[in-house]
C-alpha cells in the first residue's frame, strides 16, 4: 500500500524552509537545536520542537530518498584509469 506524500498546507512556513530543515537533520549528523542556529544564521527563526515535529512528519520522505541515492555495499564500482607508484 502506498501513502500519499504529506501536505505542506497550512504550515506558517514555506515549503522550501521546512525542506532545508528536514534535510538537514537527516543528511547531516545535527541535532534540532543546532538546525534551529543554523536557520538563524540566515535569518529565519525556527524553534527546535518545530524542526523536530517537522522531522517526525515530513522526515520518513527525505530519508527514503536519500537512502536511496547512496551507494551500496556491493554496488559494483568501475575506474576508469588506476595509477600506482611503488617504491618511486
């Protein structure tokens, strides 16, 4: 069964601002509260319970997608050219 994606309406805040949070949170290792500073330092003030109600409902699509795009274990890698120097 496939769930409708969430709905921004209604949210005080853009879609794009809510995004950068959540992605945020989920690419990098932050915690809410240094997002909420993050925001800040351009200008957009954001608590850190927002962020983390933001996460907890738009934050299953973001990880999915970038779960997605990362390489694998066992992706097979192809170089195209190797160079190695052993002892000079």
């Amino acid at each position: 069964m496939v769930s409708a994606p969430p709905s921004y309406r209604g949210h005080r805040y853009p879609v794009e601002v809510i995004s950068h949070c959540v992605w945020l949170y989920f690419r990098f290792p932050l915690s809410f509260r240094e997002v909420e500073e993050l925001m800040l330092q351009r200008g957009i003030l954001v608590s850190h319970e927002t962020v983390r109600r933001w996460c907890a409902k738009f934050g299953q699509a973001y990880a999915n997608g970038l779960r997605r795009r990362h390489a694998r274990p066992g992706d097979k890698w192809h170089l195209d050219e190797v160079f190695v120097k052993i002892n000079g």
